[in-house]
C-alpha cells in the first residue's frame, strides 16, 4: 500500500504543542534532513505561523516563507489556510483573500489546504478559484466532527461538491482528533467510492487512539497521511512520523537515515523549549476523555485560562457540561477556530450569568444572523429570535457584504509598508504588524502557553 507523507512538525506539531514558537531559524536547521527524506509535502505556513512570527518572534512569516522555500529542492511546501478567513479570524474581502494566495504561492507555497470552520464551502469560492487561477495544488479539508448531521453521507455530499469546485485533493481535518477508528474508515471507504481526487487525513494524537485510527484509514486506501517527526509528535500534536512509515514498511518511500538526523536536531530544540516552560510536558499526556467531551484540548486550556481570570474555577464541570448545549443550539458548528472560542465563551456566559443566554457575545449574535455562514444543522427561530430579534438573517455569501480593501490598505501605508505582502500583514494582523514594521521590538514579553487554536 502506497501512501504519501507529509510532514507537520514544522506548522501543526509546533503550534500544537508549543504555542507556534519555532524561529525561523530552528526550522531552518532541520529542513535539509526533512527535504531529503522522501515527503510527498512539508506543511511549514499558515495556521498560526503567521501570527506568532509577527507577535512573539519579531519575525516576518514571508521572509520566513521565502528562506524556507530557498533551502527546500526536492519537496512541496503546503500551508493551511482558513477559507475566506485566510489566517485571521474574521471574513476579508474577496480581493485580500485572492492577493494572499497569489503572494503565498509567489513566495514558495505549492498546496495550500483551505478549510471552513462550518463547511460551508461558499466561504471556500474565492480562494479555491484564486488557487487555481495562480497555479497551486488546491487541497479542500473537511472539518470533522461527530453531532446527528454530521453523518457519512454528509460527508461524502460535501465531498463531491469539493470535487466539482476543482479541487486537486481532499482530506479529511479532525482537528481535535476524535474520528474513531472504525468510522474513519467508514468514512475514507465511502469517499473512495465516490470521489476520485486523493485523499489526505489528518488528525491528532490527543486520546490516544490516532495510532488505531491511521492504521485503519490506511486499510480504506487513504492516499496521504499528515504525521510529525517524533520530538513534535504525541499529544495535542500528531502520531510519529517515524511510526506510521515503518507500519507501512517499503512504500512509505521515506529514508529513515535522514528521518534520524533531523530528530537529532528537532530533539535539541524541543528540550531547550521543556527547559523554559514554553512546552508544557501536559500538553503530551494523552487524554482519552477527549472521545466522551468532544471538547478539543486547545479549548479546554481556553476555558480554564477564561474561568481562572474570572475567579470561577468551581465553574469548570458545570461549563464543560454546558458545551454541548450550546453547540446544540447552534446547529452543531465543528469546534473548530474560531468557533470553539465562541461556543466556550457562551458556555461561560450561560453558567456565569445564571441564565442562558441573558449575556451573549457580539460573535454569536454575528453568526445567528448568518455571518459566519450557514450552520450546519438547523436553529430553532424561536431561539434565533431570542437573540438578534427580527435582524434579518443573511441567505448569501457573508462575504459579499464587503468592500475591496486592498487598494485602501495599501494607500493608508504606503509610507511604512515595504511590499505588497506587507500590506497583507497588515490586513489580517493589523495591530502587531504595524508594530513589527516599526521595528518596534515587543517589550512586554507576552507568555501564552497555548493559542487555544484547534487546526
Ligand atoms: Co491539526
């Protein structure tokens, strides 16, 4: 059985479980070994790679990109990208999503995997058609999550309508790593019987069952796997790299000589990162719990950092059991970002306020008018009513609400902006950027252990 690996230490294995903060230079010194190895890709961009170069690191993510491109010869680079969020948490115009993916692929980006939080895959249009349009591989994942619409056929619907929108490959994201052994491959069976484009998977170690689970979905003939090199792998982060090629024996076509020198390196990092608390050991432990709660771990760090600066933490079980009610009431959204920041803080809201529903954040009333996108299952319209009143609610694209803003950024900082790509820094992390751009060096250290992001 032939499969495909890509690499995830270098995006997902570090933002999983080290908060995203590997410098460019680390990543640097391990990337001959991984270009050697024999990956079919290296996932190295996007997610939250951007933001944490520009907030944490004082580094720009396209110098990083380019440097990371230079030294690559024999491997496709691939970042994840959330739809018409791009790499930020809010929906752009049309015209800032279409010059991200053209400067993402001109600066060495060869798959760039596009996601929606809710799958509704309108919010996938523009870039899926800017992929095409500037020659890039166009991989659409589908988020995984389990609720009474989340079923096979569900899948394999949103599968076929990937499909037809001209995607190269599909994978299926279960960002919180609780797909079950037997329905992956259910699920990946069924895809093959229905579509013809290759299929990666892609999930996380955190109960405990992922090595089960990617044994099984390489029994229904998945086409690609994502796995992290040992030092970044377990946990929060994805199976071991090392493991999964040597279950798949000869045809994992990766040479274990060169898997071996950059775990020597990686092992290096990851120890100088133990040392200093950025790597929470925790964050390693496998927590099985994750299949009965459903609540990805990146979240329930959130919800305690949340109730912890609310003094609430008596609150925790009472909200953990809130979750779902919520999530409920929302038409079952995938916890995913940034949806799993809002049902966690409604969670709180409900349990904090003593009523349900009597405080509700701005984003969920955003979302109940449908500027999100649309929900995955249905919402009662008493309920709906119950919050945004007779707004109307939105029967189209969000995005096209929105003025082109490209032109206008760029005009507004003409003066401090370098290129084009920087104009783009700016419009997705407008605050940090400025301030890398002015050189300004960050001086309160800001010590997050965790992003609380679930990609
Ligand atoms: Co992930």
């Amino acid at each position: 059985m032939s499969v495909k690996f890509v690499e995830t230490a270098l995006r997902d294995g570090h933002q999983s479980l080290m908060a995203t903060r590997l410098t460019t230079d680390e990543i640097l010194s391990v990337l001959p070994e991984l270009d050697q190895a024999g990956y079919y890709a290296l996932e190295v961009w996007g997610g939250a790679t951007f933001d944490a170069c520009l907030r944490y690191l004082n580094e720009d993510p396209w110098e990083r990109l380019r440097k990371i491109k230079a030294q690559t010869k024999n491997t496709k680079l691939q970042m994840l990208f959330r739809g018409q969020n791009i790499l930020g948490y809010k929906h752009y115009p049309d015209d800032i999503v279409e010059k991200f993916v053209e400067k993402s692929i001109e600066n060495g980006i060869d798959i760039i995997r596009i996601f929606d939080a809710l799958n509704d895959l309108r919010n996938l249009e523009t870039s899926a058609k800017a992929i095409k349009k500037y020659h890039g591989h166009l991989q659409i994942a589908l988020s995984y999550t389990t609720s009474p619409v989340h079923s096979i056929d569900y899948y394999v619907d949103l599968a076929n309508q990937a499909q037809d929108m001209g995607a190269d490959s599909l994978c299926i994201k279960d960002m919180s790593g609780i797909l079950m052994p037997d329905v992956a491959y259910n699920l990946i069976k069924a895809l093959k019987k229905n579509i013809s484009i290759p299929i990666n998977f892609h999930t996380h170690a955190t109960s405990g069952l992922a090595p089960i689970t990617y044994k099984r979905a390489i029994d229904a003939g998945i086409d690609m796997v994502d796995t992290a090199l040992s030092p970044l792998s377990g946990g929060t982060s994805q199976v071991a790299t090392e493991a999964i090629a040597t279950l798949i024996g000869d045809e994992s076509k990766l040479d274990f000589n060169h898997l071996e020198n950059a775990k020597e390196t990686l092992t290096r990092i990851k120890d100088k990162y133990i040392e200093n608390g950025i790597l929470n050991p925790k964050a390693l432990t496998p927590n099985p719990k994750i299949l009965h709660s459903q609540i990805p771990g990146g979240m329930i760090s959130n919800l305690l950092n949340q109730l912890k600066d609310q003094k609430a933490l008596d609150k925790y079980e009472e909200v953990l059991e809130e979750v779902p009610r919520v999530r409920k009431d929302l038409g079952y959204p995938p916890l995913v970002t940034p949806m799993s920041q809002m049902v966690g803080t409604q969670a709180i809201m409900n349990i904090l306020a003593k009523e349900r529903y009597k405080l509700v954040p701005d984003e969920i009333k955003a979302y109940l008018r449908g500027n999100y996108g649309k929900a995955p299952g249905h919402i009662d319209p008493e309920f709906r009513k119950s919050i945004i009143g007779d707004d109307p609610v939105l029967d189209h694209r969000p995005a096209d609400d929105l003025k082109p803003r490209f032109d206008i950024l760029k005009e507004k900082y003409k003066d401090i902006a370098r290129s084009e790509e920087d104009v783009l820094s700016l419009a997705l992390f407008e605050p940090v950027a400025l301030k890398y751009l002015k050189g300004l060096k960050d001086d309160v250290v800001e010590f997050t252990l965790h992003t609380g992001e679930q990609s």
